[in-house]
C-alpha cells in the first residue's frame, strides 16, 4: 500500500493526499479529537502527520486496538507522535 499502492485502488500519491485532507480537517477543530479507522490509514496518518513521505508508514506498525496520540512539541508549527501503538490497556493481569 505504501509503496505500490492497491490492486485498482488509490496510489501512495492518493492515501497522502487522503491522510493531509484529513490533517487539514483535524486541525482547524478546537480542542482534542478522536479519531479510529483501518490501521494501515493511521499509519498513513501518522507519517503524514509529521510531515514524512508516505512510504515511511510503513515503518509505523500498528496492533489491533492500539491507542496512539498526535500532537505537538512546541505549537501547531511542530507536530510529534506523543505515543503511539500503546496495547497496555490490553493486558490482563
């Protein structure tokens, strides 16, 4: 997906586009968002989100049910992954 894309689906070009669209969306909200969808997107939406290429999700592994926050180091002008694929709330003790 990342690399090549889908079989008859959006190109890497495509998702990029599909994840700054969705960036966009999220920071003209005020306040916090939640935001949950298929894991390979929120990759796609991570990458992006700190402005590295598309291909780079790829390096950003999800689990099922993972919880991982976005946000910023100094101001909007500065975004970081303040965690991210957090499966803690899924352990049993």
């Amino acid at each position: 997906m990342f690399k090549d894309g889908a079989p008859a689906g959006e190109s890497p070009d495509d998702v990029a586009a599909r994840a700054d669209r969705v960036i966009a969306q999220l920071r003209a909200v005020q306040g916090d968002v939640l935001v949950f969808g298929h894991g390979h997107f929120l990759r796609a939406l991570g990458a992006r989100w700190i402005e590295l290429p598309i291909l780079s999700a790829s390096r950003l592994l999800l689990s099922t049910a993972s919880i991982s926050v976005l946000g910023f180091e100094h101001g909007p002008r500065d975004p970081a992954i303040r965690l991210w694929n957090d499966v803690h709330h899924l352990e049993v003790s």
